[in-house]
C-alpha cells in the first residue's frame, strides 16, 4: 500500500472534519434542522477525495466531475426541501461549503494537499467569523468600497505590468518596486482605518502601527498623518500618535533582530542605545493612548468620527519624493565616494534604514570595526527619525505634529548621549 495515497486520505478527512466541526456548531446554536454536520462533511470530503483517486487511477477523471455533480444536487435538494417548509428563507452558506469540502478532498489526491489545507483553514475562518464580517460590512459605504477596488486594481493590474529593473543609468529607480512602495502606503491607510472602524480607535491604533512597524514604518507615518488631516475631533491625535510611535518602536527593534543576525558584536553595540530608543516610544505610546482614553472619558461610549484617509494620488506624490530622494542618494554614492561612511549612512537613512542596517552589518563583519558600524547605524535611524517628523509637520496636523516632534528631539538627544558616551 501507498503510504502516501493513505497520508492524502487522511489529510481530506481532516479537512472535512474541520469545517465540519464549524458547521456542527452553527447546527446545534442556530438551526438544528440544518442538513449536514460533522459526519456529512467528512464523508463529502472523502467522496472527493475517493472519486479523484479512481480518476487517476482509471485516467477517467470524469469520475470526480460526476462525483461533484451528485454533491451539487444532494446538497441543492436539501436546500430546497429546507426552504420548503421553513417560513425565512435559509441561506446557502451551508450547502456551498459542502461543495468547496468535495473539491477539496479532490484536490489532496490530485497533489495540491498544501493549498487544500489552506483553503480548508480559511474557509472555516470564513464560517467562524460571520458576525464579525457582517459588523465590518455594515460600517463601510461606498467610498470604502471604490477605495478597495483602486487599491485592488492598483496591485493586481498596474503593479505585475510594471519592470522590475533599474530604469536608470545609477541603477536607482525601480518602476516595480517604487509602486509596491505606494501600495504599501495606500494599504496601510485603508488598514489602519478599518481596524479604527472595527476595533475602536485605541485597538486599531495600536495593531495597525505594530503591525505598520514590521513592514515600514515611514509609510505608516505617513498614513497616520494623512488620517490626522481628516479626522474632525482633535482628540484623535493621540491615538495616532500612539500609533505611530508603536511603529517607530518596532523598527529599533528590527534593526537590532538584523544586527543580531548578521553580526552579533554589533548587536552589543547597539542594545543600550536602540534599546532605549524603543523602549522610549513604547512609553510614550502607551502614555498617549491611555491619555486619549481619560479625555474621552466625559463623553463615555460616544466614538471618534472616522473618516477613509485613502489616497492613491497621495501615495503616489510621495512615492515621487521617495525616487528623488532615492536618486539623490545614489548620485552622491556615485561622485562623492569619499565622504565617508557616517556621511552615507544618514543620507542613507532618509530613504530606509534596513538596507543601510544590512550594509553596515556586512561591513562590520569584514571589517572588524563594530564601533564604526553602530555608530553609522544609529546616525541613520536618527537621519530617518527626523524625516518622519518632518512628514508628520507637513502633513499631519498641528497636535499631532506637537506631539511626535516632542519624541522625536527626546530620541534625537538620546541618540547624541550615546554618541558621546556609549559609542565613542
């Protein structure tokens, strides 16, 4: 016997028992009527999987094909009957996901067990978290909706169209990668507001700038302060502020992971010094959400007017900024090759501080100079630091802007002391 024929067999009875024990539940809470349950499922899942196996093993794969058709119309039968005799009428999300278990269990044998198990997970998500997705469809309008739909077309039209090659001779402006730059920044403006509009302002906050720290936290910067702009009520600024240092935070903290990583004696280097960095805008993140909290107070449960802060062209303005800068760095790479390292590393970090974190760490490594290293690292984070602060001022509002600038000159002199005394 096939071990692994018996392995997929298993997998697709797994994977009916998952959406199964979904429907199982939804069954016995909402309608004990309904036509199928845990065993129904395990048993559609391998009628897939069984009839697929037999198509391949005949070549006459339109066993499974006939398989699916009789799914189709016992599960269709039920509905019909079901709706016959019920008063409401029932929906169909019961009946489509014992058609997406059949396929699925096909799918196992067919040898796409990996995706099967993926779409079987995501599927019982789907089940699982119908209030929670119906609530979210319920806050969103029409705006939000033509908001999805450009940043969708945006990414799965315009974005595969583009080269994904230098288009200049300083090997400096990638087409491909300066529009995933934009749909990042687009994407976590569209995120952030939707986790403000289903979480609340402090929740949504908070996940949307850890979570904008993991990828960029300039282009969360950047969507915070365009959401400043368009929020009415100056009590919201220090939730996005909050924000935004949360996503500050956590690049200190992926620059020390990439130091760690690469060249371990950099990572003493910089602990004390990045370390405190972040652990700075944590504090000041948690003071500012728990001080948004106890102003709201007076108006208990009365929530924030939130407004869709989306903007391609916006996005696209500053990823225009972002190729000049881009340029400008290259070109001074390129004819001012002396200027040394400390030089370049705060030019550098106007644009991205893991790339010049990534050199340094190289550089440290077949060097020997960790000192050097650290020392160009934290000039880049500073350099970096205060180019968000300067977005923030420019398109963030003026509290907002008050807020963020006032951490920003602590880490500034911060970052000096341990020039002068842990780097030195």
């Amino acid at each position: 016997m096939d071990l692994s024929i018996v392995q997929h067999f298993i997998i697709a009875l797994l994977l009916g028992a998952l959406v199964g024990l979904e429907r199982e539940k939804h069954k016995n809470s909402e309608h004990p009527r309904s036509f199928a349950g845990i065993r129904t499922y395990i048993l559609f899942s391998q009628m897939g999987a069984v009839s697929a196996w037999l198509g391949m093993q005949t070549g006459q794969l339109w066993i499974f094909a006939m398989a699916l058709l009789a799914v189709t119309a016992l599960v269709l039968s039920s509905y019909w009957l079901e709706n016959k005799t019920e008063q409401s009428r029932l929906g169909l999300t019961s009946e489509l996901a014992a058609i997406t278990v059949c396929l699925l269990g096909g799918a196992v044998v067919l040898g796409y067990a990996e995706l099967a198990v993926a779409l079987a997970i995501l599927t019982s998500a789907v089940l699982a978290f119908r209030d929670p997705l119906h609530g979210l469809v319920g806050k969103l309008d029409s705006g939000d909706l033509f908001a999805m739909l450009k940043l969708l077309i945006a990414s799965f039209i315009v974005l595969p169209l583009l080269p994904n090659q230098a288009i200049d001779p300083w090997q400096a402006l990638n087409p491909y990668k300066l529009w995933l730059l934009v749909i990042l920044i687009s994407a976590l403006s569209l995120v952030g507001y939707l986790a403000v509009r289903s979480l609340g302002s402090v929740k949504g906050s908070a996940v949307t700038g850890l979570t904008g720290g993991l990828v960029s936290s300039t282009a969360a910067t950047l969507s915070f302060a365009r959401s400043s702009k368009q929020q009415s009520d100056e009590l919201a600024a220090d939730h996005l502020a909050g924000g935004i240092l949360l996503s500050w935070a956590v690049m200190f903290l992926r620059v020390l992971l990439i130091c760690s990583a690469l060249y371990l004696p950099l990572l003493q280097q910089l602990a004390w010094s990045l370390g405190l960095m972040a652990l700075l805008c944590a504090t000041a993140a948690v003071l500012l959400f728990w001080h948004g909290n106890s102003r709201l107070a007076p108006v208990a449960t009365a929530r924030l007017p939130v407004q869709n802060p989306f903007s391609l062209w916006s996005a696209i303005q500053f990823g225009l900024l972002f190729a000049g800068v881009l340029l400008a760095v290259k070109l001074v790479e390129h004819y001012l090759p002396g200027q040394g390292v400390l030089w370049l590393s705060a030019l550098a970090g106007l644009t991205d501080v893991d790339a010049i974190s990534l050199s340094m760490a190289d550089f440290a490594g077949r060097q020997q100079q960790a000192q050097l290293a650290a020392q160009a690292i934290l000039l880049a984070c500073v350099s970096n630091t205060l180019v968000k602060t300067a977005m923030v001022l420019v398109s963030g509002s003026r509290s907002l802007a008050a807020k963020i600038a006032a951490v920003s000159l602590l880490l500034v002199v911060m970052a000096g002391l341990s020039f002068k005394f842990a780097l030195s």
